[in-house]
C-alpha cells in the first residue's frame, strides 16, 4: 500500500491572487506542503513568477515536488506594457483597473488547466470566487485560502449579515460589531465603502465571501494561540471547516539556509550602512516605520510622518517609496534625511527595505504598521509591539484586534477605510497624533511595558506553534492526511462505477 501511495502522491494545485499581501503566504503555504511530501503546482503570470521562482528552484533541486505552471497575462489586450502583471504596479487607478481586467481574463485559460492537470485538490485565494463552480464541475474540493486573521473574517461576516451601521445619524457614528466575544467599536467610515453602502465594488467582493461557505474548507495564515476566540467563533457560528496553519512565511523561511545573511552585506563586501547605523543603537530604541507595499502616500502625509516623528524625539528607520512623489515634492525629504544624518535620530531606507533583519535587529522595539496581516505576523514572530495606521481592505479590523483584543498595539487615530490609490487630506494624521503614539509605544511607561512583555509572549507562541508537535503544525499535517483520505476514497468509488 505504501508504495503505490509514493508513486501516486497527493496532486495539490495553488492559484495564487497577484498582490505581495496576497501571493507570499500563498506560495509559502504551497512549499509547506511541498515540504510535507506533496506533489504541487502553481499556476501563475511570467513576472509573478519571477519574484518566487528561484526559491522553488531551490526546493525542487532538495528533492520537492513543486513547480510553477506558467500562463500568458493578456497584456497587449488590455493595453498594459510587458511585465505589469500585479497589483503593486498599479501606480495608478486607470492601470490598477486594466491590470484587474487582465486578471478576470486568465479565468478561462485556468479553467482549462485544472481540467488537464486533474489535481485532488485546489487551493486558490479568496479573490477567486468561480473556482468554486470550477472544482464542483470537476468534482474537486476546492479550499478557500484566506491571508488575513479570523478575526477580520468574522467581522466581514456579521456585518455583511446583520448591516449595524445601517440608520445611524452619521458616518462617524459608532455601531458595535454583533456576534463577537469582545465589544468592538468601529465608525462606517472604518469599513470598506463597498459594505458601507451598496457600490459597483459591492457585486465584486461580495461572493468573495459567499465563496468561502461554499468551499470544502479555509486556510489560513494565522495560529491558534493569536485567535483563538475568533478561530472557534468562525468555525462555530459559521460552520466552515478550518484550519490555521500560520504563521507560513517564518516556516518556510525557518528551514531556508542563510536567512539572516540576506541584505546584511553589500555587494562591495561592506556591511550595509542601514545595519551599521542600527549597530549603533541601544537595545529595542529604534522605531522602524513601513506602510506595505501598496500603500501610496500623499506630499503632506509624508511631511506630517516626518515632523510626527521628529517631534517624538526617538530613533526610527523609515521606509520610503520613490514613487510616493515627484521631483518637486522630493527636495522636503532629502532636506529631512541630511538632518536626520546630521542629528543620528532618524534613518531613511528608500523603496525596499530588508524587513525581516530589521524587525529580528536587537535595536528595534516596534514598528509603525498599515496593518496588514503579513507585516503584523512578522512583527509578532520579532515579540514587537506596533503603533496601528490602517490604510484600506480589511486592516482597520486588524486595528482593532491588535489594540482591543491582544493589547500589543496603540491607535494612531487613522479614520477613514480608503481605497490605497485615493488616500485624501480629510483621511489625514497629523503629525501630534504620529508624535503621541510613538511616545506612548517607546516611552518607558508602565502601558509601553505591558505592550512589550504580550508582545514578546505571542512572539514565543508564534515560533513554538510551528514546530512539530505545535497548534499550526499538527493542523498542516491533518489538513493533509484529509485530502489523502478524500483521495483514496474518491479511488474507491471511482473503482466501484
């Protein structure tokens, strides 16, 4: 029996949505799998290929079984120059708009290849809600892979359900999130516009969700121990079948060689000058300062960042985008980071920065977020609290979970759920309110201290749940061992007709 289970594997197929948020835990979810003794496929664009395919190569060179099946993106059809294929290259909302056309066209091929490739089982991100019908016709279970925290699940849920900010006087108003264990506040500008009030983006994300009843189950890239109320909530009163199995990305990368050395040296064999200015730091002083790799910034939002945190008057490193300005807006910044060369307090890192070595760095004590849920998961896995700026999607839930319920996060006031391409003065934090949230995070309070001993606490948990025997790693194996079960009695029946 065991070796016609090793020469007929597990056959898993990945369809990944392209946005970083979105496509790095998917891809590391895939490799675990991999890693896990599953035969697996990715399907996905050339350039998103692009940004992973080495280490599948180096996977599949340790002897894994995974590869990554390549489609055309339509770009000349939708009128997009070669190699803009993902979200993060939308610098614009008429490129954002032809890039998501692009994407609904691959339905088709797609469709197409899980009929060739007849896997046992799809994995496909939640954008993708017509692979439900797609794994039905082809008798497939079809798992909805969701990359953010039950806890923004569950709030999309009841209040896509029980509408509580419906009649209210105002959208600055206060409704409370039905259903939840914890009482959680949020103002209808805090929700997506499309929940908000009915919107042509509203028949988009909408079956999004419905998808995921509809599905044989969800992955997600969460733990048991972050959760857990929220873990049980979405499996109780909604009845779909879960499983956590996060944090991925320090799993994966935990068993990659080298990890610590990326970024550290530079190519004349110098150590990095980031590295050397961090060097000089006391322990857990400096404050690194990153908004994700979508969120675009207006002139004024960034001068406010820069008096804001130059008035706290603590250390920070902050990531910069290029693109967040023009020539003209440029000189405000450069003039800042010659003062802040001048002065050592401060530190600009511009378009990319190494995250993970910066967040592990002993000089780092937190790190302003948009709370997104891969920067949050990597903050954790550190043990470092986070000053919360939500920005857009579902990352104002994230707030809440963050400050309310696990008490590692300060609120720096952000107010209004924007699209990222359309951040406007009125949504705006000024730089008093950036000064006080740093000064409450990294001052040396008795709520600082708190925040960084639970913080440290789920960063412990976070590294011993994915270790064999852990919540997340007991949860990957029997997700597996399901869909062999399913597998082999699929074989069964098929046998019998």
């Amino acid at each position: 029996m065991k070796s016609q289970q090793s020469h007929n594997p597990l056959h898993v197929t990945f369809l990944p949505f392209p946005s970083p948020g979105h496509m790095i835990p998917m891809i590391d979810t895939a490799r675990l799998l991999a890693k896990h003794g599953v035969n697996v496929t990715i399907i996905t664009t050339h350039a998103n290929a692009s940004t992973f395919q080495k280490t599948i190569d180096s996977d599949f060179s340790l002897g894994y079984s995974i590869k990554t099946h390549l489609i055309e993106f339509p770009s000349a059809q939708v009128g997009l120059p070669d190699g803009v294929e993902n979200l993060k290259d939308g610098t614009s909302s008429e490129i954002l708009s032809k890039i998501n056309r692009g994407i609904s066209m691959l339905r088709d091929p797609i469709e197409v290849l899980f009929k060739d490739l007849q896997p046992d089982c799809i994995v496909t991100d939640m954008m993708y809600p017509w692979t439900v019908e797609a794994a039905a016709k082809l008798n497939i279970p079809r798992i909805h892979f969701y990359s953010s925290s039950y806890f923004s699940s569950c709030a999309f849920h009841f209040i896509m359900k029980y509408r509580p900010h419906d009649n209210l006087v105002s959208d600055t108003q206060k409704f409370t999130i039905p259903s939840f264990p914890h009482t959680i506040e949020m103002t209808p500008l805090q929700i997506p516009d499309w929940l908000r009030e009915k919107n042509p983006a509203t028949a988009y994300f909408e079956p999004i969700y419905e998808s995921e009843e509809k599905s044989y189950g969800t992955l997600y890239n969460s733990f048991h121990e972050l959760e857990s109320e929220y873990e049980k909530l979405c499996n109780t009163t909604r009845g779909i079948k879960s499983w956590s199995v996060g944090p991925v990305s320090a799993w994966a990368k935990k068993d990659d060689e080298k990890k610590g050395d990326k970024g550290h040296i530079e190519e004349n064999g110098k150590v990095a000058e980031w590295l050397n200015w961090l060097n000089s730091k006391q322990n857990e002083s400096v404050l690194y300062v990153s908004f994700g790799s979508l969120t675009r910034l207006t002139h004024a939002q960034l001068v406010e960042i820069a008096h804001g945190l130059e008035n706290s008057g603590h250390n920070f490193i902050w990531v910069v985008r290029k693109n967040d300005m023009d020539e003209s807006e440029n000189s405000f910044l450069q003039d800042f980071e010659g003062r802040m060369k001048e002065s050592k307090k401060g530190y600009i890192i511009w378009n990319w920065a190494p995250q993970l070595q910066i967040l592990d760095h002993p000089a780092t004590g937190g790190i302003v977020t948009h709370c997104g849920w891969n920067s949050i998961l990597e903050s954790l896995n550190a043990g470092l609290p986070m000053i919360a700026w939500p920005m857009f999607a579902e990352q104002f839930y994230n707030e809440k979970l963050l400050v309310d319920v696990l008490k590692i996060g300060v609120r720096v006031g952000a107010k209004e759920n924007k699209s990222w391409d359309s951040i406007c003065v009125e949504a705006m934090v000024r730089r008093e309110e950036i000064a006080k949230a740093v000064e409450i995070l990294m001052g040396s309070g008795q709520e600082s201290k708190e925040m960084r001993m639970r913080a440290k606490k789920l960063g412990d948990a976070s590294k011993r749940t994915i270790e064999e025997g852990g919540h997340s790693y007991n949860n990957l194996i029997q997700f597996i061992d399901e869909l062999k079960s399913l597998k082999k009695s699929k074989a069964l029946g098929d046998s019998a007709d």
